[in-house]
C-alpha cells in the first residue's frame, strides 16, 4: 500500500502539470510543498510539517508493526 502511495504522489508530480492538473489535486502530493533550492528561498515551515507527518506515520507503523500476531 505504501507504494502505491509514492508511485500515485511520484505520477502527480511528474504527469500533473503536463495534463494542467488543478492546484488542489497537485498539493495532495508531498512533493509541491518542498521548496526547491536554491532556486528558491528556503522556507523551514513546510519541512518541518511534512517532517512531523512522517514523524506520526512512522510511529503508527511501528505500533501496528508491533501489534501483529504472525506465528
């Protein structure tokens, strides 16, 4: 499942501007909110969000990862 996520986020970032995808189905993807530098400024506040999302994930998957009964 999980890499069905990034394929479906890695299509968004590369197919989505080339068929003029709207805004709001191309900020679904992690991938537009990091800055791109140094092209542009370097702004800490989208990292640090997408930083504390993959933060609470990995501690969900290690709780279920835990959790499961596999003998």
């Amino acid at each position: 499942m999980s890499w069905a996520v990034l394929a479906g986020c890695a299509l968004l970032w590369f197919i989505g501007p080339l068929v003029n995808a709207q805004g709001w189905l191309l900020d679904v993807s992690p991938f537009e909110h990091v800055p791109a530098v140094p092209a542009a400024a370097l702004s800490a506040g989208p990292l640090l969000v997408l930083s504390a999302i993959a933060v609470a994930l990995s501690a969900t998957g290690l709780a279920g990862f835990g959790r499961r009964d596999v003998r």
